[in-house]
C-alpha cells in the first residue's frame, strides 16, 4: 500500500492503490469475504453476474431507434432477457440459492439426436432431433445483489444449443 499510496508514487499509482484498499476492505470484513469468495465459486462454475442492465425509455419509436443498436453493447434490457428472476428487497441483501427452470433446446435424449428409433420417426420429438423444454438448475445469488444485474449461465453443460442463459433480476 505504501508502494502505491499518491503521496508517494505520485498521482499516476492512484488507480492502484484505490484497488489495493478495496481489496483490503472486503478482505477484512467477514460479510463481504463471504460474498467474494461465493462469487469467486460462481465464476469457476461459469456463472457470470454482471453490472446492471441500462434504463431504456420504453416508447415503441425509441425502442426502434436506439435500443437495438445499444442493448448489446450495454446489456440486455427486460425484452431481451431469457428469464426475469424477481426478489425481495431482504433476499437480495443477504443473498441466496434458488432453482429456476431455464428454456432447454437440445438433442433428443430418445433417438440422440437422429430423429428415428430403429427406422421409424422418433416419437419424442417427432422426427425432429430435438427437444425443448424446460430444466431446473441451482442459482446462487450472492448478497447485495442490485436490482437490474444480469446473470449469465452457460448451459453448455446440460446439452443445449444455446450456450447461454441471459437472468435479469429485479429487487422489488
């Protein structure tokens, strides 16, 4: 911290030294070492909790003018999210585990894929190859969640052809 202090290393190293004490800030209170550590853990999983999604003006011009080439860029919005996760004010401050359902589109489990079952069409799904459904999947939320952060899962892992889960949560 000396190191870097602006005192010291002059007005460039104050970036890293703010960097530096707020890691020594989480790192000494035990509620938000649990956190980071919670998130660290998600992260390793693959499950990605990202800054908060943007206020759009929700008029129809506006949304055909400007939000469409902005949304990516910024995050997705209510319209472009796969599931809304709703919680209350005190779930999102001490944080917790929900199941959710998450749109599954895949191979079918019946025929592997192939859409026949010894040379007929397969029944499950068909003819078609593939399913969709929905699956459950274990969500941590971590305390202090805001309302409008987006979580990302990656659902590659349970066999679907999008690689992606887009959860915009709402505190309410």
């Amino acid at each position: 911290a000396k190191k870097y202090h602006p005192d010291k290393a002059g007005p460039e190293a104050k970036d890293q030294f703010q960097d530096l004490q707020e890691a020594y800030e989480v790192l000494s209170n035990p509620d938000k070492r649990s956190s980071y550590d919670r998130m660290l853990r998600d992260k390793e999983r693959g499950i990605h909790f990202g800054r908060k999604a943007p206020i759009y003006d929700s008029s129809p011009w506006y949304r055909a003018n400007f939000r469409r080439p902005f949304s990516r860029r910024y995050g997705p919005s209510r319209a472009h999210a796969d599931l809304i996760l709703i919680l209350s004010q005190e779930e999102a401050q001490e944080g917790r585990s929900v199941e959710v359902d998450i749109p599954y589109y895949g191979p079918c489990p019946h025929c592997g894929g192939s859409g026949e079952v010894w040379f007929f069409p397969c029944m499950a799904c068909f003819g078609e190859g593939l399913v969709r459904e929905r699956r459950r999947v274990r969500l941590d939320i971590p305390a202090g969640i805001e309302d409008g952060s987006v979580v990302e899962i990656p659902i590659q892992t349970i066999g679907s052809i999008k690689r992606l889960i887009t959860i915009l949560i709402e505190v309410r």
